[in-house]
C-alpha cells in the first residue's frame, strides 16, 4: 500500500508540473505579475508536500478501551 502511495505522490507531482508549465505558455503568465504567481503557487504545493507527505489519514486512531486492556 505504501508503494502505491508514494507512485502517486510522483505521479501527482509530475502531473502539477507539467500543468504549470503549460500554464506558462498562456500569454497573461509571461508579466512579471504571473511569473511571481507561479512561483508563490509551486512553492506552497512544495510546502504541501514536505508538511503533510507524511500524514496518513487512513489511519484510525487509537481506541481508550483497547489501551486499557479491559475487555467489555
């Protein structure tokens, strides 16, 4: 599960990467304006990345009564 995890994470990588690039051939990206609005935007999905590549969220938190060995 985790190689799949992390295929997808390059994948989606990847995919972002190169939608950027295409992004920035439209002529309204080639202002200083919209150059400095790619750069803002790959760096908070660079952030994303490195905050929050390690959560996962399928994972179910731990339960009371399991950690207190009572049986019900």
């Amino acid at each position: 599960m985790d190689k799949w995890i992390n295929r997808a994470a390059i994948i989606l990588a990847l995919v972002l990467l190169g939608g950027s690039v295409l992004l920035a051939q439209s002529a309204t990206l080639k202002s200083p304006l919209g150059v400095l609005l790619l750069f803002v935007l790959g760096v908070v999905v660079s952030f994303g990345f490195v905050f929050f590549g390690s959560l996962k969220f399928d994972d179910a938190p731990p339960r009371a009564d399991a950690e207190s060995g009572r049986r019900p």
